[in-house]
C-alpha cells in the first residue's frame, strides 16, 4: 500500500466523487467503511481495514475521521459537494491566514476570497500554516485575514476537527496584508 497515493483516491472519493468507488455519502458527508473498502477493491485500491485505520492516523493534514464506533468514516472538510459537516459556529483568532499564490490575487483583490468548488474557504491558523499550503501550486503569498472584524461584521467561522478555519468567503475588505 502507498499511503500517499491511498489518501489522495480517499481525498476524492471522501471529499468530491464519492461515485469513483461506487458509494454515497450521506448529508454529513459519512462512507460505511465496509461499503468504501469494497468500493476501493472494485477500482484498483486494494486496501484493509488495518491500513486504512493506518492511513488516518498518519495523514499529515487529518484530514479523515471515523465515528466513534469505526463503523463511518469522513473527510473533515474540504467538500465540493454540499455536506453538513454539523460544526458549530466558533468565533475565530483575531487573525487567519490564507496561502495562494501570486496569480490569483488580481481576482482575490476583486472579489476576496471565495470557496470556488468546495463549500467554504480554508483559513490557517498561523502564516507557517498558510506558507505550507500556498507553497504546493508554487511561490506561496500568504494572506493576512482580519477575523475578528470579520466576525464582528456578522460573517461565521467554523473550525474543523483538523484545526482548519472555514468560512463561506473573505471579502477583499478583509483582507489587511499581503504578502
């Protein structure tokens, strides 16, 4: 088993195509682990029990989680389609961080930030955080959120089990650095 490649198919199956393996999620975004195992068997993706327990204890990012019972397992956040994730509303550090990269902020400046595909933005806790994700799609800019104003504006943040801020947008206004 590569665990590597293991998380990304679970990424798209739990997150955005949970039709790659032949299952649905329900309205909070759960697989059954049998159904998902068997799922991954059918397309190529031999996988365990054991290793995928495995899988979610070791990913980096968490981003998985399995019920209380093992029985259920779901990405945390990061959905393309609408899931009720059941997060209540949190209010946020004074500041949030996002991470993107150079040829995304003349749209940024225009529109803020805004969840694209997925159902929320994601916001990082600290700027090392936000580096780390900008850095994947190349020379990160890490930008400075205003999350205090932003609640106190009446916009509501949720904080996922894997310690990522989500937000339904970040208007430019909120934006206070730029770096």
């Amino acid at each position: 088993m590569d665990p590597v490649r293991t998380s990304k198919f679970l990424s798209l199956i739990l997150r955005h195509k949970p039709e790659a393996a032949g299952i649905a999620l329900d309205a909070e975004g759960w697989a059954d682990v049998e159904a998902l195992l068997a799922g991954m068997r059918r397309h190529g993706h031999p996988l365990g029990l054991e290793e995928l327990v495995e899988v979610v204890a070791t990913n980096d990012k968490r981003r998985f989680a399995f019920s209380a019972d093992r029985t259920r397992i779901r990405a945390v956040q990061g959905h393309s389609h609408a899931v009720e994730l059941g997060y209540p509303p949190v209010p946020p550090p004074e500041r949030l961080f996002h991470g993107t990269v150079a040829r995304f902020l003349v749209s940024i400046r225009g529109q803020g930030l805004v969840p694209g595909r997925r159902q929320h933005v994601h916001l990082s806790p600290t700027r090392a955080v936000a580096e780390s994700v900008g850095r994947r799609r190349g020379a990160p800019v890490v930008l400075t959120v205003d999350s205090a104003a932003m609640a106190g504006a009446g916009h509501s943040f949720y904080r996922a089990e894997n310690g990522v801020w989500l937000t339904l947008r970040v208007p430019a206004a909120f934006i206070v650095a730029w770096e």
